[in-house]
C-alpha cells in the first residue's frame, strides 16, 4: 500500500504511550512514512519522570472500590476521616488536615495548591460519568505534574463518578486506602527532518505530537496532527522551499508538553522564526480553528486569507494547550491550527478514540489552507512575521505555567 498520509492515521493509531514499547512501534512508523519518501531524519532522545504502582485499594464500610493511584503522587496507607468537598471554597468551611478528601468537582491547580497548604492526607479524585458503562469505559490514570509537585506531594486516587455517588450517598464517615509505587525515569523520543531551503536563518516548524493516552489508540489525538504535518512534509520535499523548514513529531506531549520543552531546551539558539502546530484534525463533526500565540496582527492576516480562498475557520490569539507553547515561551511566534470536534462528535482520551469518526475530506481541507497559508510565510520576500512576543501573550503564557507574575 502507498504511504499516503490519510493511511498514516489507522498505521498509528494504538495505544503509544510516551516512554512505552508501542512508543518505539510509532516511531518506526513514522520514520517508516519518511524513508518512503526518500526524506532523512534524526531522533533525539530525553528523560520523562513516570512511577510504577504496586498496590493501590480504597475500602469504605468494607467494600472495595476500584481506584487507581496518581503516578509521581507518593505512597500512603492507613485509615482516615473521610471530606466531601465540593470545590476549593469549602476548604474554609470544614477542617481537612490529615483527613482524606473526596474531590466532587475538577481538581484544578489551584485546588490543590490550597490542598496542600491545609496538609490534607490524600485526594480522591472522580473519573467519567454517572452514566458510563464500567464494561466498555475505562477508569483514567492520571499523574501529578512538575506544576503540582511545586505545591507539595499528596497522595491521589481516581474512583469511577458511579463509585463515588455511592460513597458520598451512603454518608460514610471514613476510608482506608493503600498506594504504593515507585518512581523512575523513562526515555521519550522526538523525530525530527529538516528541508533545507535557500534561506537558512529563518527557520519554519512544523510539528505535532505523536503519543497518545493510556488506552487510547490516539486516532484523533493525535495521529491525525501527525499525518497532516507528514503530508506537508511530502509536499515539500517535491516543492523547494524558500527557507528552511523543520518537522518534528513530539513525544510526551500528553505529560505536560515534555517533548517540545526538552527540543527547546536544547535547540533555543537556533534561528526559528515561526512554530505552526497541529493538534488534531479530520473530524466530521466539528470546526477549524487557528490559536496565535503571537501578535494580534497574525490574527487578523488568517482571518483575511481565510476569506480570500474561502475557508472557514475561528481564529483567535491566546495559549494552545500544546507543543506550540514552549516555542512561544521562548520567544517564537507560535500557531496552532485544529479542527475541534464538539460535545456531538468525536471524543479524545479515552478508548472512543479509535479512529471511526474521520474524514478524508475534511483532512484534507485542513491541509490545504494550512499550505496556503505556509506558503505565504515561505515564500515570502521579506519574512511578515516579526520575531516578538506581546506583553499580554506573556502574562498568558506565565499564567498557563503557573508562574508568579
């Protein structure tokens, strides 16, 4: 079968967890599609922090509950007075220290930053819904991040939603939970493959990340940013570009942006004048959309070409929770187009992300204005793009990071 780019979404799309046996699977994919095409490439290799979990339970009125235990979040076992907390307000209204609290809402940052400050003994989590099927629907696992351990390091469990209506309905006064695990360090993975243009010191990036969630077969998130960014990089390699223009698929991207802050890390003195990512495309049911890290002025020259060829896309400057945003901390103009499904569409992060709800067509509609528009910046006289950073992307970028600004 030819190594077209739509055949590249189904060729990856299994689980592909970062710093997993299926990782490597992908990366012999991918550079599998490059060597088809005749292209060279180099991998990079880094570190990402995982945990390995040896026992994990919650028991409360004697009943086992399925849990699982947040990777990177420590160990603990005892018994413990068990908190319903509603969200992060009710911290003044009841006494948490040393109790296990019962999260009923989204655990933000912020909540457990607040958490941490009241020494609660652990945090149990909700995953999914109330109607989930527990058959077909798996439980998430989850991980504290760097941006969580700044705080402190809580032990946490993740109940199904189902689970924890029965806890908190039956009125229980205590829990016993059990986790146990160890931490270590895994190696990811970044591909990279550079076409030279005549221009050499106004560097283009293409890139997308190409690992998925537990569970996942990542169809949608992201192998089909992967393969739009590949068909981009066929394209090129038959079309001699202007300036030199860089591809790269990112590893770790679904553990905190891990791949593209280890590339920047190491390649931030190279001469990159723009960053345009893809994080997922192809869905039926959905809209394309374009996020600017960047200059109101990047914004309003999208909006513009979009309504000369005819393209209809949202356009908007902001954070994109994703590989474009180290590029963006660095200093780099920073884009990232998507075509965003709805709450009727296609679902990522769970094993409904298997790859049955994409469509060539609107693939390939991405892709072309997305060319359209990298053709412009590439073949331009005078590169458009100024290499700054507003002084409000800043506050938003430090504000996505959790700095203190």
């Amino acid at each position: 079968m030819e190594k077209n780019s739509f055949n590249l979404i189904k060729d990856l799309s299994f689980c592909r967890v970062a710093g997993s046996e299926e990782e490597k699977k992908a990366i012999d994919v991918i550079t599998s599609y490059i060597k088809a095409k005749k292209g060279t490439y180099e991998i990079e290799d880094f570190e990402i922090p995982h945990s390995k979990i040896l026992e994990c339970s919650l028991v409360c009125n004697g009943k086992s509950y399925e849990v699982n235990g947040f990777k990177r979040s420590g160990n603990i076992n005892g018994t413990y007075e068990l908190v319903i907390l509603d969200d992060v307000n009710m911290i003044d209204y009841v006494s948490v220290k040393d109790k296990a609290c019962l999260i009923s809402s989204n655990l933000t940052y912020k909540f457990y930053e607040e958490l941490t400050k009241h020494n609660v003994a652990c945090i149990i989590d909700i995953s999914g819904s109330l109607y989930d099927d527990i058959n077909i629907c798996d439980l998430e696992a989850k991980s504290l991040r760097d941006r969580h351990l700044k705080y402190g390091k809580i032990p946490c469990f993740t109940i199904r939603s189902i689970d924890a209506e029965n806890i908190i309905a039956s009125g229980v006064k205590e829990v016993s939970v059990s986790l146990k695990q160890e931490e270590e360090t895994l190696t990811s993975h970044n591909i990279i493959s550079e076409i030279k243009g005549d221009i050499e010191d106004e560097i283009i990036c293409f890139c997308a990340h190409y690992d998925s969630v537990l569970f996942s077969k990542g169809a949608y998130d992201n192998a089909t940013g992967s393969a739009t960014i590949f068909e981009l990089y066929s394209y090129y390699l038959t079309h001699k570009p202007n300036r030199t223009l860089r591809f790269i698929w990112f590893g770790a991207e679904e553990m905190g942006l891990l791949g593209s802050k280890a590339y920047i890390e190491k390649h931030k003195e190279d001469k990159i004048r723009l960053c345009i990512n893809v994080d997922m495309t192809a869905v039926n049911i959905g809209k394309d959309i374009c996020c600017v890290t960047g200059s109101e002025k990047i914004v309003n020259y999208i909006e513009y070409l979009s309504k000369e060829v005819g393209f209809n896309i949202t356009v908007n400057d902001g954070v994109y929770s994703s590989d474009s945003t180290p590029f963006a901390d660095n200093g780099i103009p920073s884009l990232s187009f998507a075509r965003l499904s709805n709450q009727f569409g296609a679902k990522i992060h769970s094993n409904k992300d298997n790859g049955l709800n994409l469509s060539e067509f609107y693939f390939y509609q991405t892709i072309n204005f997305i060319k359209c528009f990298a053709d412009h910046m590439i073949k331009s006289i005078i590169f458009p793009i100024k290499l700054e950073m507003p002084e409000k992307m800043k506050k938003e970028i430090d504000k996505y990071y959790g700095r203190n600004i």
